[in-house]
C-alpha cells in the first residue's frame, strides 16, 4: 500500500444499480465454491471502490464454529492483515462482525481502540479501514473488511455505496450458502445409501449363514469391524466379495 | 421406535451412562445433526433424525442395536473417543 499520496479523484462509483446485482447473480452462478464466490466479491468491492491513488484492499472473514476465518481477499496484502486480526482476537473488523454494525476508522494513527492489531497495521501501510458486516439473517456471519493506504480514504459516500453493496452481497452469499448446503446433503446422502446397500446385504448374508436375526448379524459386523479397525461398509464390502466375487456393488437411486 | 427395556435397573443405568457419553461427544464434535444421521443411516440405522436429536438430548431411549450403529457412526465420523 504506497500509493497514499492523498488524492481522491472523483467519487468511488459503485452505486447499488441493477448493474451491481446482475454482476452478483452471474457470481452466483459461475462459483464452484463459496470461497471462490467470496474472491470474485472481495476482487469485485475492491475495484468498484478503489480510484487512482487510494486503491482498496478487501477481505472478507467469516465465523466458522464460533472462530472467525479469514476465506477471501481480493489480494495477498488484504488476506494478511485478516489474518493478523484474526490472530489478535481483535479488530474494527471482528468488532463490525460480532455486533453487526459497519465500523469506520478514518485514521489509524488516532485510534485508541484495538491497540495492538492497529499499531501492526500501521505498520503494514494501512491508514483507514472500513468494516462492513454482511447480514444472512442467522445463517452464517460474515464481514467484508476494506483497507485504505490513505487516512479518511472512505468518504461519507464510499461507506453508503460499501453498506449498499453488502447488503446485495449478502443477498447473493445466502443463496449460494443455502445451494451448498442442499447440494452437500444430497451428495452426504447418496453416499449412504450407497453404504446402506452394501451393509444391509452383508447382513442378510450373515443371518442366511449363520441362522440369526439381524440385530445379531449387525453385532457380528460390527465386532469385526471394530477388532479389525477397518469401517463397517468396508467389512461389509468384504463379506460380500467372499461369497460372491462381486467387488463392487452399487445402488441406483434418482436423483 | 422405543426400547424395550426388561433388563432390570443395573442395565438401565448402565444405558443412560452410555447415553450421556454420546450426548456429549455430539455436543464437542459441533457437527450438525443432519450429517450424524446420514451417516449413521447409510450404516444400517433405522430411527428417524428426530428420534436421534432425542436420544442425543437424552430424552429418548434406544434400542441396544441403535445404539451400536450409533456409537460406530461417532467413531467413524468424529474418529474413536479418547475416554
């Protein structure tokens, strides 16, 4: 960050227009993963926001298990200073994350809050850091954290534009949280009925060969799956190649 | 589907001690339910997610067999519990 040479050249144009949603749902849609969303949307507020000699560089950190991840930057420089906050436990950033309010510090060298991450960032080039939560209604947590290498390097009317753009964000970051989800639990799902399969024919075999009912059968597995240290479909697999060659059994199921 | 329990009162205790090892290993594991009992169904398992969130609270007894592919899912999923 050395191009503070305090010049604001015009406003930092990314108004909340049609043109900045479509650019989301294409974002939606082109994304393989929620990290590469999060990049394309750090990369995205960073050049909507940045001018010639105030450039900005945006993170964006989330909650994942109650401990705050810094997943996405728009480059190296922002991903460290997430990083190095996340490291102190503390900063305008995780403060904007865990009350849900956007935080502004124009200039760094007059904070008193925060003091040990606001020193190394500093010292990192940083003079203005805005702190903008994104709001996905209880789903997840999630805050999209701009830095200036200028002090005051966000205007009344970039931290207007930031809070209108997060807002979009968020919007976009809910669907393509929930799109996840559901594709993870259809794939969690076809995977167990697959193991399913495998496990319910294993036990029929050992009742066949063993004359029992089928809570015994399961004991059985599962006691050589537990002695053995091997998983219980992989046991299960096992049982069935014995008796019938078959080494690969696999179920059907619509999708 | 509900257990039915004959085995006198040791058996009984012996079943809720059990039962408050695997609340607990839920609890610390943070793994949202819905892939427990995936994983737990694609075992073999029979009850349904709200019958394992009951059992899991420790409001529901289960079956002894439902309680072995329960324990193996945890030890497959979380990996084996240290105690």
């Amino acid at each position: 960050m050395t191009d503070n040479d305090g010049f604001r050249q015009g406003p930092g144009g990314f108004g909340p227009g049609p043109d900045t949603e479509l650019t989301l749902q294409q974002l939606v849609l082109e994304s393989t993963d929620i990290k590469a969303f999060l990049t394309e949307l750090a990369v995205l507020a960073s050049s909507r926001l940045s001018v010639p000699g105030n450039t900005i560089h945006s993170g964006v950190t989330v909650l994942r298990h109650k401990r705050p991840e810094a997943v996405a930057a728009s480059d190296a420089a922002a991903s460290a200073l997430d990083e190095l906050q996340n490291g102190f436990g503390e900063g305008p950033c995780l403060t904007a994350l865990r009350n849900g309010h956007t935080i502004l510090v124009p200039d760094l060298a007059a904070e008193t809050r925060w003091e040990p991450y606001i020193r190394t960032a500093m010292h990192h080039g940083v003079s203005s850091i805005l702190a903008v939560p994104l709001d996905l209604a209880g789903e997840a947590e999630a805050v999209l954290n701009l830095y200036s290498g200028c002090s005051n390097g966000f205007s009344a009317e970039d931290t207007a534009t930031a809070e209108s753009f997060a807002g979009q964000a968020a919007s976009s970051l809910r669907l393509i949280l929930r799109i996840t989800q559901l594709s993870e639990a259809r794939n969690d799902m076809s995977v167990a009925m697959q193991s399913r399969t495998v496990i319910d024919m294993a036990v029929g075999a050992i009742m066949a060969e063993n004359r029992c009912n089928r809570d015994t059968a399961f004991g059985i597995l599962t006691r050589a799956s537990n002695t053995r240290n091997v998983k219980l479909r992989e046991v299960a697999a096992t049982v069935i190649t014995s008796i019938s060659g078959e080494e690969k059994i696999t179920a059907h199921f619509d999708d | 589907m509900n257990a039915d329990w004959t085995g006198g009162p040791d058996q009984l205790v012996e079943a809720d001690g059990q039962r408050r090892t695997a609340a607990r290993r839920f609890r610390d594991a943070s793994v949202p339910l819905i892939e427990l009992w995936t994983y737990y169904y694609g075992l073999g398992g029979d009850v349904d997610e709200m019958s394992l969130d009951a059992y899991l609270n420790e409001a529901l007894r289960l079956p002894a067999a439902q309680v072995g592919l329960i324990t193996t899912a945890m030890n497959e999923f979380f990996g084996v519990d240290p105690e």
